[in-house]
C-alpha cells in the first residue's frame, strides 16, 4: 500500500470521527433544524372542563428550531390543546390558568403520545405548569 493510500484511508477517518462528534452536538442538531413534535394539553377541575383565563406556552415557529418564543391564548376553553414544535435542547412549558377559583391540569406529550410532564394547580386559582427541558439529541429522547 502507497504512502498516499495511507493518508488518505486516515484522512477518511480523522473527517468522519469529526462528523460523529459533530453530529452529536446540540450546536449541529439547531443548525441543521433539529425540532421536538409536542403537543401541549390543558384541562380543567374533577371533569376536565371548564375555562382558562389564559393558557402560555413555548414553542419553535418553525421545524427548523428557530429561536423559542412564548404564546399566550387569552380565555379558552378547557380542555385545550396545541401541536407545537420544540427545538432540541429548549425547554417545553406549558401554564394553564383557571379561571376565577378553579383548578386545572397540564400535559406535554412527545409525538402526540408519550406523557413527558403533567402538572396540577397547587390551589384553587393557581395555575398547572408542566415543563421538560427537550433531549439535545435529535431523534433521541431519554425513558
């Protein structure tokens, strides 16, 4: 084997072993548009129904994990729910208050399905907050 068939062969390895760790960075994972699929759920007292005088949460205006911002509903009825997307390594918070001296609940779920945080108001007119910091790895969340 040449000498320059040697350099090269290590030249593969150096600039693939520095993807990898690359890769794996959550710097890397946002600059190429790493994003969480979260849904955000809210309900109200024993039946689950009733209002919230508002309901704020954070979310990604795009897939492309954009910069995080915050979202506040006003008056809704409960229960309430929003498909947002997150960026990898932000945080997903969401804060659903009762109206008047009720009580509610909160969920975030990965994919639509998988509980990742649930909440319920400490006392009556309290708000329920649930919140997860999201995994830094795409496509890897932690059990």
């Amino acid at each position: 084997m040449s000498c320059s068939a040697v350099a090269i062969g290590g030249l593969v390895v150096l600039l693939v072993g520095g993807l990898a760790v690359v890769a794996n960075s959550n710097w890397f994972a946002k600059k190429i548009g790493g994003s969480w699929d979260i849904t955000y759920e809210g309900t109200g007292g024993r039946a689950g129904t009733g209002q919230a005088s508002d309901v704020r949460y954070a979310y990604s205006p795009d897939r492309t994990g954009s910069e995080p911002r915050e979202e506040t509903t006003g008056l809704v009825s409960l229960p309430w729910s929003r498909a947002v997307f997150v960026g990898v390594g932000d945080r997903a918070r969401v804060e659903v208050h009762p109206a008047g001296n009720g009580t509610a609940a909160c969920r975030i779920l990965l994919d639509g399905v998988r509980v990742v945080a649930e909440g319920t108001s400490p006392a009556p007119g309290k708000p329920a907050v649930c919140e997860v910091t999201t995994s830094s790895t795409p496509g890897k969340w932690p059990r």
